[in-house]
C-alpha cells in the first residue's frame, strides 16, 4: 500500500519554497554531508554544516523541513523515497508537483545521509519519555504567624515550593511540590551530581570509542 501523509498548508507552502533552491546546490550539499567523517550531532551544528553549500535563508528554510521529513520516514518507518512520493500527492496543482518533483531527488538523498539521520536519532532519543519537562522553578514565601483573634503578628516561616511544567500526550500539566531548605539543598547537590555524571560518562565513553557523544541539551563541543 502506498504511504499517505497528511500535511498542513505551511509546510507545503515551506516546501515549494526549499524547491526554488538551485538543485545543483541541493545535490552538492548531500555530497558534502555524506563526506563528513564525524557528522554533527545537533541540528544548531548540522545547520552550520549546510550554510557552507547555502545562503544562511536556504539553510534555514531547508533544515527544519528535512529533519521533519526524516522523523516522519522514521516513525511510520518508511523510505525517504515513500516520503518524497506521498509528499507529491498532497500538492493539488500539477505546476505545484512539478516544482516539488525538481528537488524530490536532492530531498531523498538527505534523509537517507548519516548527518540527517543521526541528528534524527539524537532528537527522537532525547524526547522518547511519556512525560516532558518544560520548566521549574523554587518559589519561596513568607508567611506570617498571628495570633489568635488574627490582629498581630507573631512571627513568620519561610517555605518553598517546586513548581513544575511538563508535556504529555494529553497536554500541559502543571505540579507543585512542597519543599523545606534541606530539601532545597539536596535537589542542589543531586542537580551537580547529575552533571558531573553526564560529563564523566560523555568523557569515557568518548575516549573509548573515539566516537563522539552528546549530553541531551548541551550545544556540542560545550564543557561543563
């Protein structure tokens, strides 16, 4: 059966606009990625790449639509060639798939490059958890102690309160949790554990390999 997709009118829009890219330019560019001997692993990194063979607008017109192609091709686990044919289809006009059909080719060939696939797999990884963190933050309070008709203030108590934001499939959902300063301290010392953890482990097992290694978040080449 063949692959159907269902695309939204601004990525199609998107995507006649990547066919007005200079297809000589397009094919040079998925030679010039399949000749790198360690591929970036960020897109931040991959764009810099692509910006050697396009303008600074086509790179980052072109990337963002690739890397989407290339999750699509992974998670319906299909070829870049079905991708590129299904694409074709959700164009209306006949004008439309002709232009489409000019850098159909130079699109196949970079989602099947190491460099695409491999910043594909760094996002998919990074992001493949039921739940996703969205942002923190330690709120701390004061609050005053009365007496018992509530006319004077007797004293105070300092409190905190983690509040987190974190993305599911239904949404986003929001989760506060009630902390004292020793807890605070703890989340502190367990939050540089992490990183050092995540620094040894990136450090080892580059060494070993000779390969490189990202930290989920971190801009590559970046030092702790």
């Amino acid at each position: 059966m063949a692959m159907k997709v269902k695309s939204n009118p601004d990525q199609l829009k998107k995507l006649l606009r990547c066919a007005k890219i200079d297809g000589e330019r397009l094919a040079d560019l998925v030679i010039h990625l399949g000749a790198l001997s360690d591929p970036p692993l960020v897109p931040d990194r991959l764009l810099l790449e692509i910006k050697t063979k396009l303008s600074s607008e086509d790179a980052e017109l072109l990337l963002p639509q690739v890397l989407s192609l290339s999750m699509l091709a992974r998670m319906s686990e299909s070829k870049a060639i079905d991708v590129t044919k299904a694409l074709r289809n959700e164009f209306d006009r006949a004008d439309e798939q002709l232009e489409w059909d000019k850098i159909a080719g130079p699109i196949q060939g970079l989602i099947e490059s190491k460099a695409i696939r491999l910043v594909t797999k760094v996002m998919e990884l990074s992001y493949d958890y039921a739940n996703l963190f969205r942002k923190a933050r330690i709120v701390t309070d004061l609050r005053p102690l009365f007496d018992e008709p509530g006319v004077k203030v007797e004293g105070g108590v300092v409190t905190h309160t983690l509040r987190l934001s974190y993305q599911s499939d239904d949404g986003g959902h929001d989760l506060s949790v009630a902390l004292d300063l020793q807890d605070v301290k703890k989340l502190r010392e367990q939050c540089d554990r992490a990183i050092t953890k995540a620094t040894s482990i990136r450090d080892a097992f580059t060494e070993s390999i000779k390969k490189p290694c990202l930290i989920s978040g971190e801009s590559e080449g970046q030092d702790e």
